[in-house]
C-alpha cells in the first residue's frame, strides 16, 4: 500500500487528479479490479472519472514501475562495477524518466570494444584528462610522454588522436550533451528521402516521397510511417539531420572552456563525437521516439474505429438470408433464425459465366417464404453491387429489407479454428456467409470472433507496435463488450471472454457448465462454474443478463451487491422489485439520500434508479437502412462533379474513406470535411456514418478517388 501511496502522490499531481480519487483507483487495479468494474461500479471510489482515464492512470502506474525496476538493475549494476558513489545514487534516484535514467547511466553500461576503449588499453587516458585541463602548455611535448615507437603508438599524433578518442566517447555519454543536443533535434531537425537507386518503378507507391523533407516535429504521424514503411522495403533511404555546425557548438559549450591548444583538442574531439557518435545515435533514437508517438496516434485512430465498428446498431433478433456473393463460385445463401442459429444453406449462380438468374431468383422467393425471411443481407465483395441489384428486384409477397453488410474480416473468420469447431461439417463459404448474417443482427458479438487487427479499420496497422496494439484493441474490446452487456445463457465463448473479469478459461467453463445444466436461471449460479470465485463473480456478474431467470434485476446492470437497496426501494412505495421495473415515474417516487449509506453513495443510487427505469438499456444506435446509387457500381461510372450518398467505412488522422458502391473506398482529405479547420476526422464522422459526397478526382489507373464532404 505504501507504493501505491508513493505512485498515486505523484501520478495525481501530474494528470491533475485528486489524490484520494487516484490513490483508490490504484488500489482497486491492484486487486485485480478491471477497468469496466471500476468505472461502472466504483464511482464514490473514483470521483466518476471514466474508463479513458482510468486506463491513463493505469498506464502512468505501469510506466512508474517499469522505471522503477529498471534503477534497480542500473543501482546493482554500478555497485558491482564498484562505482556507486552516494552522489549517483542520488542522481539515479531523482531521474524521473527512462531517458533521464539510461542518460545517466550510459557512461556505466558495458559496451563493445570501441576506439576509445583500445586507446584507454594502450595507456592514453591520462592524455586525455591533462587536454580537459584546457591550460595553456602544450599539448604536443605532453603527448610526447606516451608515445611507445615499438608500440601501438608510434607519435605525437597517434597519443593525440588516441586521447581525442577517450574525450570524444566521454562528450557522446554526457547526460548534459544528450539532453541539449535532443532538444536540439525536437526542434530542428528534419526528415528527409530519397528513392534508393533502381527502384523508382518498383516503389512508385512512394513517388511523392523520392526527394523529401521536412521539419521532424511537424510531419504527420501518417507520414512518418509511410517513410518508415518505404525504409523497410528498401525503396526509401529515411535520414533525420540537424546543422552539423549548430549541433556541434552546442555541444562544445559544455567542454570547450577557452582558446589554448589544448581546447582545439578538445573541440575537435567534440566535432568527432557529434559526427561519429552522437548524430547516428540521436537520429535512431528520434526515430523510435517520433516512430512510437506515430503508433500511438496510429493506434488510437484504430481503437477509434474498431470501438465504432463493435457499437454499429444492431438489427437486432429477426430471421435473416445472408448471402456470400461471387461471380465464378457462384453466391453463398445461409438461413438464419431469430437467434443467429443456421438452419439451411444452398449455392445460387445469377452471375456470369453461368447466368442462372432465373433459378436464382426463384430459389431466394422460395427460401424468403418457406422461412419467414424479414431481411436479406448481402455482403460487399466480389459481386456484392449486381447480387444486391438482383434482391431488390425481386417481387416479394411481403416487405423485405435488403442490406449490404461490410464483410471485412468474414473470410478470416471462416477459417478459423472457432469457424471450425462452431460449425465442422461446413466449408470456408458457408461460414462466411454465416458471419455476414450475424454481423447485421449483432456486430458486437459476430465481431469478437475475430481478430481485431483482421477487420481492416486501421491505419498502417501492420507498421505499429504489434504488442501495444494488440493491447489497446483488447481493451477496446473489452470496453465495449461491458458497455452492451452479455446474455449469459446465449452468449459465445469468445464474446464472455471479454466480460470483466473472465477471460479464456471462465469463459470456456461458463459454456460448459450451461450446457450441463441447460442454462442459468440466476447469477448466483455462477459461483458453480469451476474455478471462478468470489473475486471473479465481482467483477463479471454485473454485466452479465439473465432474461427470464428468477430474479428480474439479473436481466438488469444493477449488481447484486446493490440488490438489497433496489429491494429496499421497491419496497419503499409499496411494491416488488419486479413491479417497478421499467416505472418512469420512479424518481419522483423515491428520495435517493434515504437510500445513500457505506456501500453505497450518491452515484450508485442515482446509476440504481436509472437501471430500473431502464433495465438493461442497450447504449448503441437505432439500426437504419441504407442503400447505393443505382446506376453507380464502378469506378468508371464516376466522374468530376458527382454527388452521391455513401458510408464511412475507415477513418484515418489524415481523412475518411467512404464507400460509395465502387469497389474502392473514395478518401475524403481532412480539408475537404468541413468548411472549417479540423484537426480530427471523429469531428465530423463516425464509422458507418451515412454521408453526403461529391466527387473531386478519379484515378482509374491507380484506383483512387478523391472526394469532398463539402457539398
């Protein structure tokens, strides 16, 4: 508790929190708490503060550790090299950032052998040590005292060249040096390409950048990846400079204390240090640096997206035809039921080269009545555009929508081991048109089947910190998962792998043991389920429903730790619990201090009352239908001046694509969104938005389409 106490004093004064506030948030992380839980059901802990920063507090606690643990390896380091002094142990207990730390301790780290370290071998340190003496003797009658004919030092200008080499390596470990010449870099430096020689018609994707250059600290995190990227696919040469002449002075400054030859030495020493040393090593670590705050931008337009994408509005419980369609192959059918559950498939071929439309048709009517079909959905690939054509003309006996489905990602469900065990006597097509179904009745939980990374809404995903993405889209997951809610007696396995304080395992042994005993009429019963105990039932129960069950408040976000002021409340007016669900005349029934007590403050009751208003409230949209252009389906039925209706599909720190029934995603450039200046796209768009566009350029050879919000 005392380190929590020591993290939270510091972590309040640098987010602006409350300390008490910060101090309680830390705790409850440490127990294992998980941040849905915290921000849902500890709100008189945390001052209501929300999920985004609590993960910051989260991630500045994480931070703070790993320095932390780090000083302790540095400390026993340099105390075994018998070097601790209590001024650097000082020093390394003050530093307050990982640079600062390394910074310090660079002069300590083990290290290759370098020329400085052979010219130390050969016995010149001494040299070095009289030419920082900066005094005004000469430094060629001193260096004349370690010069070994027979040796590795056969003159003058080999002792002195060997002494040069020990300063320069001592400039290129100053801590003071380091930190000058990176502000230096921050706000001067520039990053430039050019095209590797030879590759020009290879790597065209990156002509614009075959001779570029610009200020480090103003290009765009997009663009910093393009370059890194084009680097790594050896199109682009990517340098990071700075004026070698201002850089070096600033580092002289330091060293260089007057105008004796001995300080010419010196200065030339620093000059090798900058050159040879401190600038290769500085432009790398301004390319991690500026490369890491790049994935951080990159990564949270993605967790953006996909937080987007998992809350699109459901359709809902309706029985659905979902078609796969093809050309060649032919177009995928699958029945859905209410609940999600394949109850028929079948192969239909209205398209060339077999242009069975006629039986096409026929069998999508017989199908439609024999199963009581309410909507039709179409995915958006390959043939997408004509198969969605051919449903709308179709003449049903009742009202039927027809709904194109992005199918991102449905392939690599299809084949994956949960396609495979969820459905093993069907191929790859059946199961993907099985996604592309559910994913229009519920995007959450079809969603979560896949690997976030595979639903294509990111923004040079495959360039990023694989491992920090990774853990932001799980979080992002997660989030989501806990703000819908989860049917417990209906749920997947994956998506309960994501309920608060489940995961994998409980998650596999919840399905198991609903199975054995044929569904959960409470949550108590979730304390049967092996190995999940009074901790995990914490921290899942709450966003866990049970439609039907015993207890009306399990259908409801209220906790059961909470039922016994809901009970109390019910029985305030007079009524049971399950007469005043749904009662919007609650509130000015009941008084909410007469309820407020230890376990329970001002923000649990009022979040209490709320619930039994609405129980189980669903926090996505209302489901709308949305539909192309008729007579648009390629790109070259565009043209300058066009106004169509389209939808965002992707949303990048540099635009929006909008899918405007064309097979290629049109960009709609930052600029062109609004007529005002915006720094963000989730400004003005959201994911499936419906939007308004107008066509500004197209260009059929490289299939893009440039397209303006300004209509």
């Amino acid at each position: 508790m005392n380190e929590v106490t020591h993290y939270a004093d510091l972590i309040a004064r640098e987010l602006q929190r409350d300390y008490q506030h910060v101090r309680n948030t830390l705790s409850l992380l440490s127990e294992g708490a998980t941040i849905p839980f915290i921000a849902r059901y500890r709100k008189e802990k945390t001052g209501s503060m929300d999920e985004v920063i609590i993960a910051e507090i989260q991630k500045r606690w994480q931070q703070l550790m790993a320095l932390d643990k780090r000083r302790e390896v540095i400390l026993q380091s340099v105390e075994e090299q018998g070097m601790l002094t209590d001024a650097l142990r000082a020093s390394f207990m003050e530093a307050d950032s990982m640079q600062e730390l390394e910074d310090l301790y660079l002069p300590f780290k083990p290290k290759r052998r370098t020329r400085a370290t052979i010219a130390r071998e050969r016995g010149l340190e001494p040299l070095a040590l009289q030419l920082l003496r900066q005094d005004y003797t000469d430094p060629e009658s001193q260096a004349l005292v370690f010069v070994k004919p027979d040796k590795e030092v056969p003159d003058v200008a080999a002792a002195l060249a060997g002494a040069r080499d020990i300063i320069a390596e001592m400039v290129s470990e100053d801590s003071r040096v380091r930190e000058r010449l990176r502000r230096l870099y921050h706000r001067t430096a520039l990053i430039s390409s050019t095209v590797v020689k030879d590759k020009e018609e290879e790597g065209k994707t990156y002509r614009q950048y075959f001779d570029w250059n610009e200020p480090l600290s103003k290009a765009p995190s997009h663009r910093i990846l393009a370059l890194l990227r084009g680097e790594a696919e050896e199109v682009l040469k990517v340098k990071i400079i700075v004026d070698e002449a201002v850089a070096t002075e600033t580092a002289a400054r330091l060293w260089v204390r007057n105008d004796s030859r001995k300080a010419h030495e010196v200065s030339t020493a620093v000059s090798d240090a900058f050159k040879r040393l401190l600038a290769p090593s500085l432009a790398n670590e301004m390319t991690a640096s500026y490369k890491q705050k790049a994935d951080e931008t990159a990564i949270k337009v993605f967790a953006g997206n996909l937080r987007q994408l998992l809350l699109a509005p459901p359709l809902g419980q309706k029985r659905v035809l979902a078609i796969d369609p093809g050309f060649r192959t032919g177009c995928k059918l699958v029945v859905l039921d209410e609940h999600g559950m394949l109850i028929h498939n079948d192969t239909i071929y209205p398209h060339p080269p077999q242009h069975e439309t006629k039986q096409a048709v026929q069998k999508i009517k017989t199908l439609v009545n024999a199963y009581k079909i309410d909507v039709i959905a179409v995915g958006n690939g390959t043939a997408g555009r004509e198969t969605e054509d051919l449903v709308r003309g179709i003449p049903f006996e009742k009202e039927v929508m027809a709904v194109m489905v992005n199918e991102s990602g449905a392939s690599v469900y299809s084949a994956s081991k949960v396609a495979r065990d969820e459905f093993p006597d069907y191929d790859v097509t059946v199961r993907g048109a099985v996604s592309i179904g559910r994913r229009l009745m519920d995007p959450l939980a079809e969603l979560v089947k896949i690997d976030p990374k595979s639903i294509g809404v990111g923004q040079y995903q495959h360039d990023v910190d694989q491992k920090a993405l990774g853990e932001s889209l799980s979080m992002t997951v997660e989030s989501c998962v806990n703000a819908v809610g989860v049917e417990l007696n209906t749920a997947s396995e994956q998506l309960l792998s994501y309920v608060s304080g489940l995961g994998p395992q409980l998650a596999a042994g919840i399905i198991r043991y609903r199975s054995h005993i044929g569904g959960f009429k409470n949550r108590q019963q979730l304390l049967e389920v092996n190995r999940l105990g009074q901790k995990a039932f914490e921290q899942c129960a709450g966003f866990l429903r049970i439609r039907d069950g015993e207890n009306p408040l399990d259908a409801s976000a209220v906790h059961p730790e909470s039922y016994a002021i809901a009970e109390k409340m019910a029985s305030k007016i007079g009524q049971s619990v399950e007469a005043i669900i749904g009662r919007k005349d609650l509130r000015s029934l009941l008084n909410p201090s007469e309820f407020i007590g230890p376990s329970a403050g001002p923000e649990t009751i009022s979040d209490i009352i709320s619930e039994l208003e609405k129980p189980g409230r669903d926090p996505r949209r209302q489901f709308e239908l949305f539909t192309f252009a008729k007579d648009i389906r390629s790109i070259h039925d565009l043209h300058e001046g066009m106004e169509l209706e389209g939808v965002v599909t992707n949303i990048t720190a540099f635009g929006a694509f909008v899918d405007i029934g064309v097979h290629q995603d049109g960009l709609v450039h930052l600029s062109q969104m609004a007529n005002r200046y915006i720094k963000d796209p989730n400004e003005v768009v959201r994911l499936n938005q419906r939007v308004r566009v107008k066509v500004l350029q197209v260009d059929t050879e490289r299939k893009r389409i440039n397209l303006s919000m300004k209509v």
